[in-house]
C-alpha cells in the first residue's frame, strides 16, 4: 500500500515522538530511583520542544488526532514533572548550601555544591533566579537585624522607581502613575515603560503584559 506525504510524515511525528517519550520515561525513573541530582543530556528540553512542535503543527483526523493529543499530553506531563522534581533537588542542595554559608562552586569543591555540569542551559536559567532571590532576601534580612534603616530606605526606592517594559491587552484611558506623571491613552498592541506598581496593577487586572527585553549574544568580537 502506497502512502502519502501527509501519512508519511504522521507516522514519522508519531514514531519521534514514541522515541521522545521512551527516553522520557527512562530519565524520569532514574531521577525518581536516585535521591541525588542525575546527568541529563544538554538538549533534553530543546528535543522534547521541538518534538511537540512537530506533533502540534499538522492535523489529523478522528483516531489519529486523538493519538496525537494524547502523545501531546503524556510528553507534556512528563517533561512537566521532570522539570519540577529536578528543580526540587537543585533548590533544595542550593538551601543547603546557603544555610552552611557556601557559594556556588565547580564541581569537586564541596559535597554541598551544586554540579553544574548536571544541568541544561535552562535549568542554570532558573537556578540564576533562585540565586538572585537568595542574595535578595539576605540583604533585606541583614539590613533589618543589624540597624540599618538607610540600606533599607534605598532598597524602597528602588523598587518604587522601577520600570518595565508592557504590551497592552486592551485599550485604556490616560492614568496618573505612582511617579506622579501622566500616562497614555494607550491603544491594544501599545508599548510603554511605566513605573512597578501601575504596570503591576494593570498586570494583575489583564490590561497588559510585560515584555522581556532579551540581551542578544554576539560572541567574541
């Protein structure tokens, strides 16, 4: 029986995304099996990506979509908890590390130090977060316990005068904002800096969204 293009390049989807799933499944028990935090191939999440990529972008009819979605689901799932459990393990080491007064390190340089080399690009992305939320809390703690009310007074003023970047949701009127300036009207798809708290409050209320200015990187020039 001769098969079309289309049929072709289902089946191939499907059987990619069985292979996904089968290496899925076997990083998932050895996480689960081993307490400590395992090697993971530096890809793992940029495979699983591009595999559903290719499952979302094709429509199929009656029995092989709901192959399709399901095979969508369990590898969501799956790379879901795999994320959460390693980043359970990562968390918990780095809280071990802060509590015993140790920085992050290479790996070999203390029992308690995390092993960057287990970790993809994009969990070394999430632990930077958790790092900078460490030094944070420390410092806000540190100047209250020992005095020092104009640390504190500056930390206020920083986050008062922060802005960020939002794309609106919808249309709104001109407000006055926490800076005491006046803002907008802003029109659907708009694009402006405004200080914390409005862009916050507009966040909050569905009005508009942050946009994240990414850094790109060149390389050595």
């Amino acid at each position: 029986m001769v098969t079309g293009p289309s049929e072709r390049r289902h089946n191939r989807n499907v059987e990619d995304g069985s292979t996904v799933l089968g290496e899925l499944v076997n990083l998932l028990l050895k996480e689960v099996q081993i307490p400590t935090l395992q090697s993971l191939p530096f890809d793992t999440y940029q495979k699983i990506a591009a595999n559903l990529q290719d499952l979302k972008a094709y429509s199929y009819e009656s029995l092989e979509q709901k192959i399709r979605d399901t095979m969508v689901e369990i590898i969501s799932s799956a790379s879901t908890f795999l994320l959460e459990m390693r980043q359970h393990k990562i968390i918990e080491q780095q809280n071990t590390e802060s509590s015993s007064g140790s920085l992050p390190a290479s790996p070999g340089t203390s029992s308690n130090a995390i092993d960057y080399s287990k970790l993809t690009e994009e969990e070394k992305y999430i632990l930077d977060a958790v790092i900078e939320f460490d030094k944070r809390k420390n410092e806000v703690s540190s100047a209250v316990t020992r005095g020092r009310p104009k640390l504190l007074d500056s930390i206020s003023k920083q986050i008062r005068f922060k802005s960020i970047v939002v794309r609106f949701l919808k249309p709104i009127e001109q407000f006055m904002g926490v800076d005491m300036k006046k803002y907008g009207p802003f029109q659907k798809e708009d694009v402006a800096i405004l200080p914390f708290e409005n862009a916050r409050a507009l966040m909050e209320s569905e009005h508009a969204m942050e946009v994240h200015i990414k850094l790109q990187y060149t390389g050595a020039q």
